[in-house]
C-alpha cells in the first residue's frame, strides 16, 4: 500500500474515533469521493507578499490544487484543491478582545492542520476561539466538497457538502450538507443536513431547518455516492473555465482594474464585467457578464453571472447570484444561492440582509423589499411571506417568534446589530473604504501576491506525497 | 436508633407488581389499584414494578414513565423538543409545545402549523386531533409496558444492612426516588424516598429532644 492511502486509512481511523459516540462512520462519505489519482498530479501554490506573514511547513501530506497564504503548517493531512487563506490572522502583540478582557496576542497566529482530509474546503478568518488565540487548529476532521471553516477551530469532526462553520469552536461534531452553524462552541453534536444555526447565548438565538425533500433538488450527499444536485451540476458547468487559469504560469487580465481594486489571477471573468474601485475578487471566483460597483468583493468559489451589484455588496464565500440586481450594502450569507431568470429577474433592495445558506430560485419576477431579512427557501414571490421580514419589524421582536420554518428566540435588535457591525468589519477589512492613503484592506494588500508552485512525488511510495517543505522569509 | 434499609423498606410482596407483556391500560389500572396499608396509613404506590417470566424484576414503571409515554407526539413535538440542545429555553419549547397543541386542536392557521407545514408536510392532518380521541386510540392503550418502562441500573440496588446515611446519600447523588433492596442476590423490599425521609426527621426529632433533656 502507498503512503498516501495508509495515510488516509489513518485520518478516517482518527476521525471516527472521535464520532464513536455520534456513531457516525466517515468512511463510506470520503472513500468515494477521494480522487487519489487527481491528488498525484496536481501542484499546489502559495502566496508572497509583503503584508502578510510568510511562514509555510508542509510534512507528510497531499496538497493537490491547495493554495496557502500567510502562515500555515500542513501535517499527515490530505488537502485536495482548499484554500487556506491565512490574510486575517492575528498579529503578534496584537489584543483579542473577548468580553471584559482584552488578550495580548503573544506570536503570530498559525492555522495548524493535522491527521486531517479537506476537499475543495475553504479555511479563513482567525480563531475566534479565546483558549487558542495563536494558533487556528485544524485537527483529526473532515470536510467535503465546497465546506467552510471560516475563523473555526476543529477538532475530531465531519462537515458535509456545502457545511459551514464560522466563528464556533466545534469538537466531536458531524454538520450536515448545507448546514451553517456559527454558535461560539459545540460539542458532541449531529446536525442534520440544511440546518441554519446563529446563536449568542443570552442574545438571541436563530435555528431555521431547509425542508428535506426540498433541499435535495440542490444538494444531495450521502454514504456511498458522490455529492449530487443542482449545486454540483452548476458547478461543473463551469469547471473548464478555471482549468485554463490554472494551467498558465502568467495570466493578465482580459479587463480594466482599477489600481485600488484586487481581481485575483485564479479568477475566472468573461463577457463586459466591470471591476468598480474599492472591489475584491478573490481566487475562485467566477464573474460573467456583471457590474461590481464600488467596494464590492466577491469571495472564493463565487459565481456573479449576468448580475449588477451596486456597491458595497459582500458576498460571501460560496455564494451564487445570477440574473439578479442587487441595491447598495446588499450583505449575501455564505453558500448562498440567489437565481433570477432572464425573463424573471430577482431584485434585492439595498441594505437587506441574506442570511447564509439560502436559496432564491424563482422562475417569476421576484422582489425583495430594501431593508428586508430573507433566509431559507423561495421559488415564488409568496414564499417572502414567510421566508423574509423587514429588518425593522425584526429589529423589534424581544422574546420569541417563530415563522415559516425560522425559530427565534431572544432579543431581534441585537442580532441586526451583530450582523450590521459584522458586514461593516468585512467591508473594512476588504478594503471597501480605502481613501487613496487610509483604510487599506484585501483589495489593496491583494494586488501584491505573487505565487509559487509546489509538486509532488512522482513516483515510487510517496508518490503523490509532497516532500517536508519549509518556507520561511 | 441506627436504621438500616431492611428496617425502612416496603417488602416486596406488598408492592405493586405487573406481569411483562401488559398493556399502557393495564399498568394504569395496575397504579389505581394500589391503595395499600403500611405502618397504619394508606399509601398510592407512585410506581409498578415490571416482573419477568422467571421471577426477576425488569423494571420500574413510575407516573412519570406513564405521563411521558401518554404524551401526544410527532415528528414536530420530538423537533421542538430537540430543540434544547440548540440552547432554545425551556419556556420557549413549552410555549412553541402549547401553541401547537391549540393549533392542532382546532385547526386555526397559526405559526406552529406553518412551522409543521414546512418541516414535514406529511404531517399535517386536516381533521381536528384532541387529547382523548389519542388516549382512546388502540395503538396507546395496548403499548407494551417493556417500550417505555425504565430498566433497572446497578446502582439502584442497596443491600438490605446498608445505613440510613449511605441510602439517604446514594438517593440524592443520582436523584433517586427509590431503591431496590436485596438480600444476596434476592430482591426483597422497595426503600422508597419517604421512607428514607421520615427517618433521617425521626433520628434528627430525637437528637434535639436528648440534648435539650441533658
């Protein structure tokens, strides 16, 4: 048996170790999406530039088609096309703020990767963890195609398909496919498939469950087979377009960018797409045929086709919109997938807030309100009754409500808040409101990253394994 | 006086018993019926005890155990009661829990419908659904007692020398109502929390009147 399959045996074996009590069995979930002989010939690469720490240690592993930035250490792990996206670590002699404590930060915060199996996953962010200030852990867990480990350590945990974890410690847990969870931390827990999770205990508490049938028109994973449903299928639509980018050491750009916008190499732009000042586009990200108005960014594994965002527009890692125009500070929730048609085109009204993980697909004209909520799932204009709110009725609930499929609890004012000052923090740090002198942020600092490549063995025993590799300044 | 289990417990064969493979409705019948004489007063025993073919108890079956597997339940209830892991309050399960149970009860559109209507569609009933038409359902009465009776764990088991303080401390560190008294390997009497309450009030009642005689 070769090291990279021993080292397989090995990570399963360790992650469901800490799944026994779950009864949870990784294996049939990796075993048939595991393309190992991909994971031979794909190079991985890393980014140089002077605003982010370099700092790289890569041991017995598999890093096919893995991009790495800033400071990242790589142990006994398979990491099959991941970005490990270190842009918003924490600084040496830097204060974490955790409650009534401000935390110096005392060394440069690390994400740590051990014994552990991330396909097509994105980690980013920093630990929001206050046990684990300097170092981002990644240990003994799984995750599947397109999953999210957004400023989360992990340790001894399955995420599915299209998972999200953000801002949450999580230990000995199972996410299902297209479930988000960002709740501080959790343990010993199996979250079903579809779920939405945001909670801050003692403020409020938001818990939404896509119906089941529903949900797997677009994602379907389960043992034994491979993720399907429309997700993937829009996915693989438009995989060639990036094998060309990947496949070229130099690459200009085919549009005009301003000199204080960022358009990543490894992102895909066809048809007249304008790149408006202040606007991030990282690597992964597909645009066609759209308006990035000033201060936008669109995230890794975006895909904007045929749409206008006017400004100021997060959108998050993951997401979908297409055929849609979307209003100034319009925020899009990771993984989310908005669908207008050509004939039917979804309008979002500025300042709403699409909550992570949900679904627009709408075959009718469809509206939403400025200043709305909107989470889960609509295909028809009736189904904002109970899938959306305006933020001001929203704002204004202080014990408990629950509509549609959505279950709230707590105080609606300070989970608008957290989520204002959340878009305002993404904003700032994405260089949206960069001056000419202040402000600074990604679409900035981004514009200066060169890459390198790194290969793997070619043959013998470790083929496929990337030989120990240390990169230092 | 040094009490010891034997001394406090209710014997065995003044408890109440049912055979395995009864009924909901038998183990009902079986509560009702157990009005019993001890130490001069009439007691309700709370719990039925489930025996086995060969003799051996298998079980304990209490109100709660009753109440609970009376309980009207869905896949909707069995969500909101789920919904504690989630960090949600128990206030607001209960409330969410009753708002249903009006709803279902008299079909009028409301929140919780809308919820059931959404997570599982199947669900929804359009006829009206109330508690005693479900009491009266045959898949209720004729529940075996062994589907929702609790088994007995080991450290339910005292021996019959075991003190008063060693009993009394084995109740309230596992928030036990009762203990199964044995006699080698032999069950021979039930020590039940009042039993084991009157006597620690007694032999307090007595320490105070000697000290104030001395």
């Amino acid at each position: 048996m070769r090291e990279i399959e021993k080292l397989y045996d090995r990570i399963i074996q360790r992650v469901n170790i800490n799944l026994r009590e779950l009864e949870f069995d990784v294996n049939p979930y990796a075993q048939k999406i595991i393309p190992f002989v991909q994971m031979v010939k794909f190079y991985a690469f890393y980014g140089i530039s002077p605003h982010h720490p370099l700092n790289f240690q890569f041991r017995n592993s598999n890093l096919a088609g893995s991009y790495f930035l800033g400071r990242c250490k790589v142990v006994n792990s398979l990491l099959y096309k991941s970005d490990i996206r270190g842009d918003e670590l924490k600084k040496q002699g830097s204060l974490f703020l955790y409650q009534d404590y401000a935390i110096p930060v005392s060394e440069d915060e690390e994400i740590d990767i051990q014994d552990s199996l991330l396909i097509k996953t994105l980690v980013h962010n920093y630990s929001h963890d206050p046990e684990t200030l300097e170092k981002f852990f990644i240990t003994d867990t799984i995750s599947m195609n397109y999953a999210n480990i957004h400023g989360s350590p992990s340790n001894g945990c399955f995420l599915g398909a299209f998972a999200t974890v953000d801002l949450t410690t999580i230990r000995d847990c199972v996410i299902g496919n297209f479930s988000y969870v960002q709740a501080g931390e959790i343990s010993h827990l199996n979250i079903e498939p579809g779920t939405i999770w945001v909670r801050n205990p003692g403020k409020f508490n938001f818990f939404y469950q896509h119906q089941k049938e529903k949900m797997q028109d677009y994602i379907y994973f389960t043992a034994g087979s491979p993720p399907q449903g429309l997700f993937m299928d829009f996915i693989e639509d438009r995989k060639e377009a990036f094998q060309r980018i990947f496949d070229m050491v130099n690459m200009e750009h085919a549009i005009p960018v301003p000199n204080n916008a960022s358009l990543d190499r490894f992102a895909v732009t066809k048809g007249q797409t304008h790149i408006g000042e202040n606007v991030l586009v990282a690597q992964r990200a597909f645009i066609q045929n759209s308006w990035l108005g000033k201060g936008s960014n669109a995230q890794e594994n975006c895909f904007i086709i045929n749409s206008r965002l006017e400004g100021c527009n997060v959108t998050a890692h993951g997401t979908k919109i297409c055929e849609a125009d979307l209003g100034r500070h319009v925020f899009v929730g990771f993984n989310s997938f908005l669908r207008g048609r050509p004939d039917a085109r979804l309008q979002i009204g500025a300042d709403s807030i699409i909550m992570p993980h949900t679904i627009i697909d709408s075959r009718e004209p469809l509206t939403i309100p400025a200043g709305h909520l909107v989470w889960g799932m609509i295909k028809t204009p009736k189904d904002l009754d109970t899938n959306s709110l305006s933020i001001e009725k929203f704002e204004a609930i202080n014990s408990h409500t629950a509509i549609g499929g959505l279950f709230f609890e707590g105080s609606g004012a300070e989970f608008i808040l957290t989520f204002r000052d959340r878009i305002e923090h993404i904003l700032q740090a994405n260089g949206a409101f960069f001056n000419g002198s202040d402000q600074k942020g990604h679409a900035q600092k981004n514009q200066y990253i060169s890459f390198n490549t790194i290969q793997p063995y070619p043959e013998g025993m470790k083929k496929g394994l990337f030989p120990t590799i240390i990169i230092e300044p | 006086m040094n009490y010891t289990a034997k001394d406090l417990m209710m014997p065995f064969s003044e408890y109440a018993t049912i055979p395995e493979g009864s009924t909901l409705f038998e183990a009902v019948l079986a509560l009702e019926n157990t009005k019993i004489e001890h130490g001069g007063a009439f007691y309700s025993h709370w719990m039925v005890l489930v025996m086995g073919k060969d003799g051996k108890v298998l079980g304990k079956l209490s109100q709660l155990d009753i109440l609970r597997a009376l309980a009207p339940r869905d896949k909707f209830t069995d969500k909101l009661d789920e919904m504690g892991k989630f960090g949600f309050s128990s206030n607001f399960i209960s409330t969410m829990r009753e708002q249903y149970r009006m709803q279902k009860t008299s079909l009028e559109s409301g929140l919780m419908l809308s919820a059931l209507i959404h997570l599982y569609p199947e669900e929804y009933q359009t006829h009206k659904s109330s508690l005693e038409e479900f009491y009266a359902q045959p898949g209720t009465l004729n529940m075996k007692v062994e589907d929702f009776m609790k088994t007995i764990a080991e450290n339910e088991f005292v021996d019959e020398n075991t003190s008063l303080d060693t009993a009394a401390h084995m109740m309230f560190m596992k928030n036990r109502l009762s203990l199964l008294v044995t006699r080698e390997d032999r069950f021979i009497g039930v020590l039940r929390l009042s039993d084991v309450f009157s006597a620690v009030l007694n032999t307090m009642k007595e320490a105070v009147s000697e000290e104030k005689a001395i």
